[in-house]
C-alpha cells in the first residue's frame, strides 16, 4: 500500500517504513504527527485518487531528527565589471519514518 502527499509544497510517494526528509516541521523528535493531505492511494491494482484531496485519509509517521541540509553555494559574477558576489544558503529539515495509511 502507498500513499502521495503533499507536505511544504511538495508531493512525495509513501509507504510504511519509508524514510523522508521533508521542509520543517513543528514537531519535537519522537513525536508522532498526522499528514492530512493525501492526494492517492494505491493498493495493488485498486488505486483511490481524490479531487484534489481524499476526504478522512491521513498519514501518520514519526519525528526522527531535525537538521539542515547540504550548503548551496550562489554565485553572483558580472564580468569585466569588478563585480563578483557569493551567499550560500542551508535548508532546514525534518526526517519522518512512515508509520501507517489510513484509506479512510
């Protein structure tokens, strides 16, 4: 069974036991959360897709760790004009373990 959600504007393809980095949450470590908005749901050939939700479906998974990822170095050069300017930038991050589906 696997479900799509959409979490931080972004839509990702689950199943129990998965491992995600998704954008940050507000949740302590350890912490068990819901995710409401679930786009399909699969289940070998019977497949469920909602317009654009499913109504009483969610996903729950479980706080692992928060961090930040890796560093995106900007590059700002302009040239023959003495002009060159760097920033570099790291998102935050929650790592979820999907715990189960719930079709609802």
């Amino acid at each position: 069974m696997y479900a799509v959600i959409k979490t931080g504007g972004k839509q990702y393809r689950v199943s129990a036991g998965d491992k995600l980095k998704v954008e940050s949450l507000d949740a302590a470590e350890g912490a068990d959360v819901q995710i409401d908005e679930v786009l399909m749901i699969g289940n070998g050939d019977d497949v469920t897709i909602g317009s654009p939700l499913i109504s009483n479906a969610s996903v729950s998974a479980r706080v692992l760790e928060h961090g930040r990822g890796k560093k995106v170095n900007i590059v700002k050069f302009r040239r023959r004009k003495h002009h060159r300017k760097q920033m570099g930038h790291r998102q935050n991050y929650t790592e979820l373990e999907i715990t189960g589906i719930n079709a609802g």
